[in-house]
C-alpha cells in the first residue's frame, strides 16, 4: 500500500508539474493572441486608411481633367487634407497660387514666350540705362560739390586779399 501511495504521489506531482507547464503555456499563448489581435487591429486601421487614400486618388485621377498637371495637384492636394487645421489652408492657399502661376507659364508658353522675352529685355536695358545714368548723376553730384567747394576756398582766398589791401 505504501508502494501504491509513493506512485500515486510521484503521478500526482508529475500531474502538477504537467499541469504548471500547461497552465504556464496557455498563458503566454494568451498573451501571443492578445498580440496578434493588436497587430491585426492596427493593420485593419492602415487598411482602411489606404483604401480611402486609394478611393481617393481614383476619384482624381478618373476625373477628366485637362492637364497631367491638375492631376497632380489634385493628388497633393488630398495629401493636403490631412495636415492640421491651421496649416492646411496655408499650403492648400499656396498650392493654389502655385497652380495660377504655373497656367500663366504654360499660357505663355504656347507661342507668347518670343514677345515676353523682347519685353522682358527692353526693361532689363531701361533698367541698365537708368543705372548708368544715376550713377553718372552722383558722379556730376560729387565733382559739382567740390567745384563749388574749391570755388568757395578761392573766394575766402580773394576775400582774405581784399580785406589785407583794403
């Protein structure tokens, strides 16, 4: 009987240990689930955040727009919406004066380029001349200053003369 209690004892200690590994194994399975339930959770998130990007950018890009251009900036300006609220009308104000700026150049560049140029030279030799002659006038400035310096030492000269011979 004793022989029977000792190898009831050593199955029941050997259950418990069993038991111990078992308990300790469920528990980091547990844990790996929780895991993996996390990550599955914030890869959802992500998913569904890519496809509205992807709505999105076929909402712009399936638009029948005129330029590659605009498309373009359509795209940016989606990327825009998310930046902050107080930011967002800066750079979508910029973007858009950017977008102005640009359709002048291409209307320009469709032939009044040529025009342009020829203006744009005419003021830039306006602007030349006009230097030139300022700087000439300040020169004339300066040289006219020390004539009539000069000429005032030599009055002083003939009025010291004139004051000795009086």
């Amino acid at each position: 009987m004793t022989k029977t209690i000792k190898k009831l004892r050593k199955k029941l200690k050997l259950a418990k240990k069993l038991n111990i590994k078992l308990d300790n194994e469920i528990i980091e399975y547990h844990n790996d689930i929780i895991v993996l339930d996390q990550t599955n959770f914030q890869l959802e998130k992500e998913n569904s955040a890519l496809h509205k990007k992807i709505s999105d950018y076929e909402e712009v890009y399936l638009k029948d727009t005129k330029s590659a251009f605009e498309k373009q900036l359509e795209h940016i300006m989606t990327e825009a919406r998310d930046i902050k609220k107080e930011s967002n009308t800066f750079y979508a104000d910029a973007l858009k004066y950017l977008y102005g700026y640009i359709q002048a150049l291409e209307k320009y560049s469709n032939g009044d380029t040529k025009e342009i140029m020829k203006k744009i030279q005419y003021y830039k030799n306006k602007v030349h001349d006009t230097q030139k002659s300022l700087q000439e006038i300040k020169c004339s400035k300066k040289s006219l200053f020390k004539k009539i310096d000069k000429a005032f030492s030599d009055m002083m000269v003939f009025r010291k003369k004139l004051d000795a011979n009086i």
